[in-house]
C-alpha cells in the first residue's frame, strides 16, 4: 500500500458506511455524495487487496477483514478524536473520555459508586463502563478498544500491563443458614452445598476447579451463570450460594440477608488493574485508574481485609 495512500476520511468513510449499513444512509450522515464514497471504498479496497465490505439486496456488511479494519479504524478515529482533550488535560485538569472495563461481580458491587466518585473528583472525564468475562475484558485491552479493565486474574498474559490491588481468599456466600455453621467451611463440606458458580471461562471458576479437583471432590453446581447479578438473584431467592472475595461482600446489594463464611483451605484471587502494554495510559486513564486504586483501598480498610 502506498505510504500517503490512506487518510483519515477513508476510516470515516468506513465506519460510517458499516454503521448505516448502506451507502445511501452513509452518504447523508457524512455529507458526502453517494459515487464519490462508493469510488472512495473501491479506491480502499483496491489499495488494500481485500474485500472490506458485503455488498447484497439486504444491505452491505463487513468482511471477515473488513470486521478487523472497522475495529482498528474506529480505534485510530477515538484516538484522533481524543487528541485535542489528552493535551489540555496535560496542561490541567484530566478531560476526556475513558473506558473502563469491569468484571460483573466487581461491577454489581462498585459501578454505581465509583462512577459517581468520578462524576464528582474528574468533572470532565465521561466513563463509558463496559462490563464482561475475562476474555472479552482482554480482548477488548489487546485490541484498544478499552483503556483499563479492573478483574481478577488467573494467569497474566504477556503484552498487557498489570497493577494488582489486592490478593485475597474466596468465602461462601449464601442465605442466613439454618444449620450451625462455624466461621470456616471445608471443601469437603462445601461440596455438598449447592452452589451458583460462573460459567467458564472465570477466573473464580478456575481457582475452585483446581482446589475441588486436588481433594477429589466435584462441587454441586446447581445453576451456571454468566453475570454475578443472575448469581445474585438466585442467591437472594435462597435457590443457592455463591463464592466471592471477601472484600465485596458488604457491598452486595441485599448483603444484610447474607453470611459469610471462609474456605478453609484458603483459595485466592488477585484483582488487577489491566492496560496496554503497548502504549502509555492517556492522563484522563491514569487518573481514573488512580482513583479506582483509592476506591479499593478504601473498601479494603472498610471491610478490614489485608491485601
């Protein structure tokens, strides 16, 4: 591809095309005439050597290549488009827009309280929360498309930048029991309570297979689930249990119905704060991440739990 062949209006082009999902609709939401953007993307294409765009009756769609080139293209624009606002918070008060990523058990707990936090100390960041499972969270890392993602970690990925906030072991949540239960919970007796785990992959699932399977043991799982608010919705209808760090537990909407008991053996999770490795955190990121890492320390000596 010719060094000065590819500007920035062909990734505008691009994006709007696919987001209106015709030429016609792109045409008017870019101002732009009709042949003059349907010569622009074969002008792409062809510089290219790749299909970027399905052209049918039903309208026109991405490519497998042209899936990979919209995420990367609408990367490039956001970064663009965040020039002007990463210089003047440089100069002063952080400013911009920064994505965060968040586990949903995290999310459940904290999202609404530390947004609000960043609506008050960073007046001029706007967060924009994206909440999921480890491999989306990394995913969307890897490929830009978040700034910082706050979950627990079972394996560091080489590439990405890590800043683990704190490292603690899992406990048993549930209704209040009617049996006697002390302060700990073996594995042995766990594996008879029923329990609402998360569906793999999950960091929290991965640490209790591996404890479970090192005692021979196969934990009752009535119920798989993909976010912790489903979790907590059959908890709180008393169907079952989940297990969580610890440091969440009293901020669990509904916590005042539950108990909390600890595995013994301990299990252990790390909670990190994740970003790319390969570029520098804008200042508006950087802040945002400085206060999470304050929120999180602040829980922790709430709930006097050691890191």
């Amino acid at each position: 591809m010719s060094a000065n062949f590819m500007q920035l209006r062909h990734l505008r082009y691009f994006l709007g095309i696919v987001d209106a999902g015709s030429f016609t609709g792109a045409a008017g939401m870019l101002h732009v005439a009709q042949p003059a953007l349907s010569q622009q993307m074969t002008a792409l294409e062809a510089e290219l050597g790749v299909a970027l765009l399905q052209r049918s009756q039903r309208g026109i769609r991405p490519t497998a290549a042209g899936e990979i080139f919209y995420r990367e293209a609408a990367s490039i624009i956001g970064q663009v488009e965040q020039l002007g606002r990463v210089v003047r918070s440089v100069a002063g008060e952080p400013e911009g827009l920064v994505r965060l990523g968040m586990s949903s058990g995290f999310a459940v707990c904290w999202a609404c309280e530390f947004m609000e936090a960043c609506r008050m100390i960073l007046p001029k960041v706007h967060l924009r929360l994206v909440t999921g499972d480890i491999l989306r969270m990394r995913s969307l890392i890897a490929s830009r498309a978040l700034d910082l993602c706050f979950l627990l970690e079972d394996e560091p990925i080489q590439g990405l930048t890590r800043q683990p906030l704190f490292h603690q072991p899992l406990s048993l949540v549930g209704p209040l029991f009617a049996e006697d239960i002390a302060h700990t919970i073996s594995l042995e007796r766990l594996a008879h309570f029923p329990l609402v785990l998360p569906t793999r992959p999950n960091t929290v699932r991965s640490a209790l297979d591996r404890a479970f399977q090192g005692v021979g043991l196969t934990p009752n799982c009535i119920a798989e689930v993909d976010t912790f608010a489903s979790a907590l919705s059959l908890v709180n209808a008393g169907i079952g249990n989940v297990i969580v760090p610890r440091i969440v537990f009293s901020d669990i909407p509904g916590h005042g119905r539950l108990r909390l008991i600890s595995i013994d053996p301990p299990i252990h999770v790390t909670a990190c704060l994740i970003s790319s490795g390969n570029t520098p955190l804008p200042f508006a990121a950087q802040a945002v991440g400085d206060l999470l890492a304050t929120h999180v320390d602040l829980a922790l000596q709430k709930n006097g739990t050691a890191t």
